[in-house]
C-alpha cells in the first residue's frame, strides 16, 4: 500500500557513498492552530502595553492576531495563506483607521501647563489678603495653591469669598460674588 504524500511535496533523491538517502521537501505548512493566533495576539498586546514602546502599532497586532485566533476557534478553518492575510488586512485596516485617534486619546499629556482635571467655573474660594481689581496671589483650591487673578472690577477683600469665573492653565479668574 503507497502512503499518500501532502499537497506541495516534492520528493528528492540523492546517491551517496553508503547508498541513496531520500529527503522529503514541504513547500507549505499546516495551518497555524487558532490558540497560537490567541497566544501570538496576547504576547503583542502585552508587550506594547508593559514593555516596549511601539507607539501603539503592537496593539493593533495583537488585537489583528487575536481576532484571527478567534476566527479560527469558531470552526472556520483557513488555509496557511488566507489566515497571514486576514492578519495583514485587520492589522493594517486598524492600525491606519483608529491608531492615530487611540494612541492620541490614551497617550495625551496636557500642553503648557493645562489641567486635565475638570475645575468648576463658579465654585468658590476664600482670598487670603486684599486683592486689588487685576491684582495677583495665591489661593488655596481643591488642597492645592493657585495663582489667582481678580478679573472683575470691585477689589476683593482678605478673607472674603471669589467666584471662579476661568481657568487659564494654572491660574484661577476670580471676581466678587454676584
């Protein structure tokens, strides 16, 4: 009985001093199994987000290698080729689609000095000394020390309440309470 040889096998045959050796040669090989897409995926995810610094394209790899695995976990059984092109076109549609968004939103850091906290317009703060109409001091808000103008046109007096009116960076526009 002949053993029937894979698809894309070519058999080769050399004569040496002891005799003829055989070799078979395999020009494709068996589909990656869909837990090694998941692994794959898992191990890209993990390395952007704990290790290396890829500017998020090893995000957009894994999340492509996962969604192959998962694919393939639902029974759908791809060839060798169509499973690195599925991961190529998920990888490259996502990286070019949402990258630049993603990586911008989880990565933002504030420019010259803004604050990321949302601060409260006409929340109120107690002025420590006499603050004269565009006179500056420091004020104490949220456990913390502010530079403070007083934008409205009547003084504040120490120890009075301002209302917030803007937040400029890290400087509080106060004025008098209506």
């Amino acid at each position: 009985m002949h053993k029937a040889e894979p698809r894309h096998t070519a058999r080769l045959q050399t004569a040496g001093a002891n005799g003829t050796m055989t070799a078979t040669l395999s020009h494709g090989m068996a589909p990656m199994p869909w837990w090694a897409w998941v692994v794959t995926g898992m191990v890209l995810f993990g390395a952007e987000l704990f290790g290396v610094s890829a500017q998020f394209y090893l995000v957009f790899l894994g999340v492509a290698a996962i969604a192959v695995g998962l694919i393939g976990s639902l029974g759908v059984h791809l060839p060798e080729w169509a499973q690195f092109t599925t991961f190529a076109v998920l990888a490259l549609v996502s990286m070019f689609s949402f990258r630049r968004r993603v990586y911008q939103r989880l990565r933002a850091t504030p420019e010259d000095g803004a604050v990321e906290e949302r601060l409260n317009r006409g929340d109120r703060v107690q002025v420590p000394e006499t603050l004269a109409t565009s006179g500056h001091c420091r004020v104490e808000y949220r456990g913390t020390s502010w530079s403070a103008r007083n934008v409205g046109t009547q003084q504040l007096d120490a120890g009075s309440e301002a209302e917030i009116v803007e937040i400029d960076g890290l400087t509080l526009h106060l004025r008098k309470p209506p």
